[in-house]
C-alpha cells in the first residue's frame, strides 16, 4: 500500500525509497538487534546527503532484565550493563557519525521504569556514558512527570531532550504537553516528539503487538504538534517529529499531513492505493498510476 507494486523483491530498497520521500527516519531494528558498522555504513551509501538516522538505543539499556549483561552499573529497577556496551554501540553507528548522518539516539524507558533514586542515578549514568551524542529520554511513567522539575533539572545537566510522547493515556501515565517540547527548544537546539497514536483499547490488550499503533490521527489531532513544529523553524531549531502509529501505512499518511501543514510537502509519488484509503492526503502527496501496492 505505502511500497509501489513488485516492490517485495530482492531489487527493490525500501530504505532508498523511503529516503526519497522523507529527512529522517528512527531505527526501530537496533532495540531487538545490535548494529554493525557494516549495517549502518551500508545505510550511509543507499541513502542521499543529509538524511539522518536517529536510532533507538537497544533494550540492554532501558529495559531490567532484558537482554543485557549482568554485571556493571544499575540499580533497583534499572538495567545492569556491563562497561564495554557503551564502547561496542558507538563503534557500531561510528559509520552514521562519521558522515555526519547521526541525528539523537532515543533511550525508550518502559512504564515500569518508575522515578527513584536508583533509577535516577543510573539515567544520570547512562547520559554521561553517552555525552558525545544528543540523547532523547522517553520516560512512561507518572513519577516522572510527578517530579518534572527534578526531571528536567537531570535531563538538562545533561544535555538530553526529554522526548513528548503522544499515546494514550492511564491512570499511571506520564503527564506531558506540548510545554515540555517547548522546554526543549528553549534549552537546547532540538527537541524530540513521537506520535504512538491512541488506541486505548488495544495498547494493553492487543492480539498482535502491532494493533496498539492502529490508530489514525485526525487533521485537527495533527495541529499542536504542526504548530510547536513551526515554532521550532521560527526559532532555528530542529525538532525531531516522527508517527510511530505504523499500522498499515497510517504513520505515512499523518507524516505527509504535518509535512503539507509546515509548506514542506512529500517529493516522490506514492501507490494510488495508498492514496485511496487515506483520501486526506490526496493533493498533498502524488499519485503514481498503478492500482496496487503492497502493505508498509
């Protein structure tokens, strides 16, 4: 739907023609898989200048007990690393550095990643192991928010980004507006937003992992992050806005929208089948002539 017709096979790179279409992309791969140089320098060859690549931090270093080592820094509720994971993940996207094709790496916490002194300590750690790139912090949890000012104090001694979240939202959730982008833009020069969707019903109960990000954003849900978003170019700053609400091609679709929102439109032409089920980016985005295409 979102790839053109014949676009499954070997030949056909979908990273190329995505990069086509859009600046930036966030690696998702990198949070179940380590990186190689050989990986993410082939990413540097088969995509043009001056598209960037913010990449997700892998779960041995935001999620306890997940697929880390066991010994070296941690803490109750914090992961356990040990010293030469930093070292092995910055060699692994030096070819993303090096060409200056690196944009944030994104510490994803999970919701029972809560705000306490142990985990406080190993957030300070973790940003200062990795002072050399910008970080952007995903925290999920209400302790955090509960907290903002000892939050926002931790994040800004370290340069990190505290990254807006939109999904839906519980009783346990981190409370955020678009303040804290603004924060961000006031404190450094980026900021980092991330559109999950908002699909209550099945964010905690879906049948396939996927089915929490199936979820549409409506043009009027789209304004306040297109404004924040012109406010960041008014300012001459960079904000790092991605959907994540990947469900058959909808993040596409919203993309597209924010980029005709900010006088920006999508270059390259899509399936005319993707413009046929997402009729509110007809005239945003070009048509190709074909009448089939095949799922994002």
């Amino acid at each position: 739907m979102v790839y053109p017709a014949g676009g499954s096979g070997k030949r056909f790179d979908e990273l190329a023609w995505y990069a086509e279409r859009f600046a930036t992309v966030e690696v998702n791969v990198s949070f179940y898989r380590p990186l190689t140089e050989q990986l993410t320098r082939g990413w540097v060859q088969r995509t043009p200048r001056g598209f960037e690549f913010a990449v997700k931090l892998h779960q041995q270093f935001t999620h306890a007990g997940g697929a880390g080592p066991t010994t070296g820094v941690g803490g109750r509720g914090a992961p356990v690393l040990a010293g030469h994971a930093i070292g092995a993940f910055e060699q692994s996207v030096a070819p993303l550095a090096e060409a200056g094709r690196l944009g944030p790496l994104l510490a994803q916490f999970p919701a029972s990643f809560h705000a306490t002194p142990e985990t406080e300590d190993y957030l300070a750690w973790l940003l200062d192991a990795l002072h050399d790139h910008p970080v952007a912090v995903e925290l999920r949890h209400k302790s955090w928010s509960d907290r903002r000012r000892e939050t926002l104090r931790l994040l800004d001694a370290a340069g990190a980004a505290w990254t807006l979240i939109d999904e839906p939202k519980f009783s346990t959730s981190v409370v955020q507006s678009v303040a804290i982008a603004r924060h961000d833009l006031q404190a450094r020069p980026w900021s980092y937003v991330r559109l999950h969707g908002r699909n209550a019903a099945s964010w905690w109960n879906a049948r396939e992992s996927e089915d929490r990000y199936q979820y549409l954003y409506a043009d009027e849900e789209l304004a306040p992050f297109a404004e924040i978003a012109e406010a960041a170019r008014a300012l001459g700053r960079t904000m790092y806005l991605y959907t994540n609400n990947h469900f058959a091609g909808s993040a596409v679709a919203n993309a597209a929208q924010l980029r005709a929102r900010l006088g920006d439109p999508v270059r390259g032409r899509f399936p005319r089948t993707f413009t046929e089920r997402f009729p509110q980016v007809q005239g945003i985005v070009e048509a190709e002539e074909e009448s089939d295409g095949r799922l994002f």
